[in-house]
C-alpha cells in the first residue's frame, strides 16, 4: 500500500478488547455490561476513554442503551437502511462542495464494523482516511472511511484500487469521491443507516464541540455487485449543513 505505518487508535483497541469479549462469551447477548466505574477498573482503563469505545460499540450495534437497565449486549446487528451515492462534501453543501482537511491516513486492522460491513477477514490491512468537512465557518462533519483489502478490490474494482494508489493529494478529498470519479460505466450499490448520537469526547474535540453536543450518525456501504468495496460513518453535529434524503416508492 502507498500509506505507510499500521496505526491503531487507543479507541480502537480497547473497543476491541470489549468486542472480543463479547464475542467470546463473557459478555453473552441479552447480558447487562458491568457498570462504566467497574468496567473500567476491570479493563484499567479511564472512564472518558471506555465511554468512548462503549459509544462506538453503541453506534455499530454491539450495545444497546435500556432506561433502568445499563448497556446490554444485542442479540443480533442491526439491519441497513438505503443511500444515495454522492461524496458528503457534495451533498450537504448546496451547491458549493465543503472542503475536506485530512486527520489520518493510515492502514488500519478491521474492527468489528469492518469485519461486518467490508467482510475483513481478521489480519486484513484496510485503508483508513478520516477527514473534518469545513466551510467558510466550523466544521461541518467529520467522516471516518475504510476501503477494502486492495486484493478484493484488484478484483471487485481495479479502477478504484489503482485511483487510491495514484492519488496525489488524499489530504484534500474524501475516499467516496475517489470511488465515485473511478466508478464510471461502473454499477455502484449502496445502503446507510441514519441514527441519532452523541458526539463524545475525541470526536466532540476534532469538531471543536462539546462532548454530548447531539450529533446525527450516517452509516453507508458501498458495494460492487455483492462485494463491499467501502464503508464509512459520517457524523453531523448540531447545526452541521441539513443532509437532503431521497425516497420514493
């Protein structure tokens, strides 16, 4: 790959050390988790951090949130919605595309969104760009997208792999204008999901917002044929650009 250093973010790795437990039992589905104090002193981890992994875990539908209850294992993950495909930056900047500044660009192991969205198996190496959305003001949004392992997509979609690699300045655009500019005569499918969430602290700090600032979260999958070939989560914080969504019958 042209991007250089596997990095994993300390996020990611304590939301994998829970994941893994909930995949191995410890955590069966339908169980309650222990309280954040407690769950904490049992992972040696800071509250501020373990929320954080357990927001994610939330957001890709590991966790559920019950009134009374605590967070509880789900028994199953939840279902995709539909999406329109256009590059964000495009689509809520009505009529003048939002710049996109890079945070990262690195190679990441899957986590467990990847392994479910992108099909990754376990010691895959999948792109990762994560890029803040800014117009004349604060930022909009910040995007957070995986491509899939470049053999899978030699063989899904060649144009888009060789467009990742000849990509001369990915600090500037997003990965799903890079698809979307690879893609022609090519037939694209996609879904998303669209829920309501908080921003949380590394993400409330990126934005330059308060930790529980209201955000809206933007699931998609971009597939080729059957193959996924990219995933992503948008996040929106209040007063973030309106999203425009398409439905018809």
């Amino acid at each position: 790959m042209a991007v250089s250093g596997q990095q994993r973010r300390p996020v990611v790795v304590l939301y994998e050390r829970i994941a893994d437990a909930i995949h191995d039992g410890t955590y069966p589905p339908g169980s309650t988790l222990p309280s954040e104090p407690k769950l904490a002193g049992e992972l040696g981890v800071s509250r501020p951090a373990l929320r954080e992994a357990l927001l994610l875990l939330q957001e890709d539908g590991l966790l559920s949130v019950r009134r009374g209850v605590g967070r509880t294992v789900n028994d199953h993950p939840p279902r995709r919605g539909f999406e329109h495909i256009q590059p964000l930056e495009e689509l809520i900047g009505a009529g003048a595309p939002l710049r996109v500044r890079a945070l990262l660009r690195a190679v990441e192991e899957p986590t467990d969104f990847t392994t479910q969205h992108l099909l990754a198996p376990a010691r895959a190496e999948l792109r990762f760009w994560e890029s803040l959305l800014a117009g004349e003001g604060a930022a909009a949004a910040l995007s957070q997208e995986w491509a899939a392992a470049d053999d899978v997509l030699e063989r899904a979609h060649p144009a888009f792999a060789e467009a990742l690699r000849a990509e001369s300045a990915p600090e500037r655009t997003s990965m799903l204008a890079v698809l979307a500019g690879a893609s022609r005569g090519v037939p694209l499918g996609a879904h998303s999901s669209v829920t309501a969430t908080l921003l949380g602290q590394r993400r409330g700090e990126q934005l330059g917002r308060p930790a529980d600032t209201p955000a809206v979260l933007v699931t998609q999958v971009v597939r080729v044929g059957d193959t996924p070939v990219l995933a992503a989560k948008h996040m929106l914080p209040t007063g973030a650009p309106a999203l425009p969504v398409l439905q018809s019958n």
